[in-house]
C-alpha cells in the first residue's frame, strides 16, 4: 500500500472518540472530577444535540456536592469503586427516563421502588455486600446495583426488572425531601399500597397498588403526595405517608 | 492508494515462520489497546449520561441502532471477504469488491466508536450481569482486534490465514456484543426509534 489507509481509519476512529470523550465531558459538569467547583449549572450544556437523558440526574447531582448529607462519609476523592455510604438514599430517574427509582440502604438491609407513574412499579427488600445490592420483589421483581463514590457524588447504577419491565439506572444521592414515602392503607376492604418517588427538582411520580397483599400486584396512578404534610388522598380516604429512608434508619 | 482487489495471496514456504513473528507487535498494541479501554472503563466513574443524537427517543436506543448499524456492515464485511477469497460459488470477484471491504469496515467502525464511547463514559465496565460482564470484556477485545487487524494488513510476508482470522476474530465479537446490547435492548424495549 502507497499510503498506510488502515492506520488512517484507526487514527480517524481514535480521533472520533477522543472527540466524543471531551464533548461527553463537557456535557457533564456536576461529575467532572475534582477541579470543577460544585457550583456549575446544573443543566448539562449541550453540543450539537438536545440534551441526554436522566435530567434528574445531573440536577441533583449538583446539589449533593453542596450540601452532604449528615450521615455519608467525608466525600472521597477517589475515582475507583469503592463501597458505598452504610445509610444513604438514592433517587433519580431510570435510563431512557420511562420510570423513576429510589433506593433506601441501611445498613446491611435495602429497601427500594421503581414505578413509572402507573402500572409499572415493584417495591423490593434485599441487602447489600461491599457495594453491591441484590433485592427481590413480588411478580419476580429483581434488582443488582453497585455503588460508587467519586468527587463528593455518590451514584447507584445497576438494573432493575419490575411488572415485566427492565430497566438500567444511575442515579445520585437523594436528600430530604427527595426520597422514597410509601403510604398503606385499608380502603373498603381492600390493602392498597403506595409508593411516591420525589425527586431533587420537585417532580414527583408514584403508582398505588389496588391489592397489595396480592402475590402479583396490579397498580394504578397514585394520587399526588402533598410532600410538606406527607399526605394524599384516595377515593375519599387521607393516605399518611411515611419517609422510607436509610441514612435516618425510617421505613425500616 | 493502491487498487488492491482480493487479500494479499499466500506466500511461499519458506518465508512463513519469520511471518508469525510480525504479529508481535500488533498483537501487544491490540491488547493494550483493550485493556487502557477495560482499565478506563473500571475507573471512570459512569456518569449515567452523555451526549446524545437528536431523532432518538433515548440513548438506548441511538447506541441500539448505531450498533446495529455497524454489524450490518459488518455482514457485508464478511460476505465481501468471502467472495475476495473466492470462497462464493459462481461468483467472481468484481473489482469493486476491494473497495467495498474497506469501506463497509471503515463505516463499521466509525459507527462502533461514539456507541463504545457512550458505553464507556455513562456506564463503565459492569459485572452485574453475566450479559454485562461479557458485553465489558468482549467491547474492550473488538477494539484490540480491530487494531490489530489495522496493524497486520500493510505488511507483507504474513501467512495466508492470518487475515482471515484477524477478520473472523473482529466479526465474531462485534456480533456477541451485538447480542449482548443492542438485541437484547431491542428484545427488552421493543423496536423503535
């Protein structure tokens, strides 16, 4: 060969991702490793592109760095993995942004939620090992996620099956009053259980399982939780709900 | 650029053991290649985002699809190779069939790039899964073949099946990682855009 065309692509290629690299950066700033202040804006600046997904994300990521939770660890400048903070809550919209998870860990004990606002939701137990979560629900809810923390941002990525539906998520660290509330209750007759996700930016979603104690829950669109006096109503009754959380060890 | 038409043909004898000894060096460049993208993946933090395309309903979906994308080429990768090889009853290889290779692999692989590099930077290496942990590993050994592939193909004096194998290697991984992401995103999400 005149000229050497395959080290041609192979630099071409090469150039194209490190081009990629930079432009992913830049549309990152909240998880920009140690350097960028915690201050940048929250929206994901964009390239040449609408902006990505989990918005929730990046914005309540932001906010985390600020103001760490009382319970977590000192931020870890480390960017390897490393295990996560024995209670903590996380909370954030799902990849693809179809449905929102939270995850409460306490200890050695998780609880978690995912819902998209109406028929797919599953509530999970499970426990967490050096990191990693496996939980269980009913109707062969599963999820496996990892934790990590990097630059004052602790995220929990991992996948999660619910009603049939199968999910991947990262999402940050969650504060009060962003977090997991789940409210039960008796209504003519039948247990009905809800659970709300609210997230750093405000928007909440939630789903209410009409039979609960059922072994295959089937759910509805949950009534808007009123997050300052933690109530809701259903079909004339008030629901209390009560904060799943594992940095302050309630739900547990 | 020279107007290559079929793969360079077998060499005599008594040059193919010191051919063998010309894969060394690609081969340790492949496999750093590999694994500074397995390393990186396992340190960076995933973010969860990165850029996107527009016209696409979510990440997901752009990485799905441009990975599909790219394995069609790689398709015509191989059935182009086949008939360079003359390996296609009935079938001559047209001039053409050189430049087609090339250019359906280059397409490939500048498709694969920006998917790979949305992989690496949002999600990282992942073992929660045994489809994950395969897609991790193998993602970071298409890379290393491919250059490795890249590396062989000016020299002169390699045996006659190393080509054919760099290029069956580089194929069979972008399928299985292919199985590993976009057919199974495709099977679990549904098909659209």
């Amino acid at each position: 060969m005149k000229r050497n065309t395959p080290l041609i692509t192979l630099l071409t290629g090469a150039a194209l991702g490190i081009v990629l690299l930079i432009a992913s950066m830049l549309a990152t700033p909240s998880n920009a490793p140690a350097g960028y202040s915690a201050t940048v804006p929250s929206t994901p600046s964009a390239t040449s592109a609408p902006a990505s997904t989990p918005p929730a994300a990046p914005s309540s990521a932001a906010e985390s760095p600020s103001a760490p939770s009382p319970s977590a660890p000192s931020p870890s400048a480390s960017t390897a993995y490393a295990g996560a903070p024995a209670q903590a809550d996380y909370a954030g919209k799902v990849s693809g942004g179809g449905a929102s998870v939270a995850v409460a860990v306490h200890g050695s004990q998780v609880i978690a939620y995912v819902c998209n606002g109406s028929t797919v939701e599953a509530w999970l137990k499970g426990t967490v090992k050096a990191g990693r979560v496996v939980m269980t629900g009913k109707n062969h809810a599963q999820l496996s996620a990892d934790s990590a923390v990097d630059s004052a941002v602790t995220m929990m990525a991992g996948d999660v099956t619910a009603h049939g539906t199968h999910y991947s998520f990262s999402v940050p660290m969650a504060q009060k009053p962003s977090g997991l509330y789940e409210a039960t209750a008796t209504v003519r007759g039948a247990t009905i259980k809800a659970g709300w996700i609210v997230l750093a930016d405000g928007t909440q979603v939630g789903s209410l399982e009409t039979d609960a104690g059922s072994a295959a829950p089937s759910a509805i669109q949950a009534p808007r939780l009123d997050v300052a006096t933690g109530t809701a109503e259903y079909d004339g009754t008030i629901l209390h709900a009560t904060l799943i959380s594992g940095a302050t060890g309630s739900g547990f | 650029m020279t107007a290559q038409s079929s793969a360079s043909a077998p060499l005599p004898p008594a040059r193919a053991s010191s051919g063998v000894a010309k894969l060394v060096v690609p081969s340790v460049i492949g496999a750093l290649v590999a694994l500074t993208l397995g390393i990186y993946g396992r340190l960076h933090h995933p973010t969860g985002i990165a850029i996107n395309i527009a016209g696409f309903s979510s990440p997901g979906y752009v990485k799905s699809w441009l990975a599909t994308g790219a394995t069609v080429f790689a398709l015509v990768q191989v059935g182009s190779a086949l008939v360079m090889y003359g390996k296609v009853p009935r079938v001559t290889a047209p001039p053409w069939i050189g430049g087609l290779h090339r250019w359906s692999g280059r397409i490939a692989f500048l498709l694969a790039v920006p998917v790979a590099i949305h992989c690496l930077y949002a999600l990282g290496f992942q073992d929660y899964s045994t489809r994950v942990l395969i897609h991790s590993l193998l993602g970071c050994a298409f890379f290393g073949a491919f250059t490795v592939k890249m590396l062989i193909l000016p020299k002169r004096g390699l045996p006659g099946w190393v080509l054919p194998l760099a290029g069956a290697l580089v194929f069979i991984l972008l399928i299985a990682i292919w199985l590993t992401s976009a057919y199974w995103f495709f099977s679990t999400f549904g098909i659209k855009r």
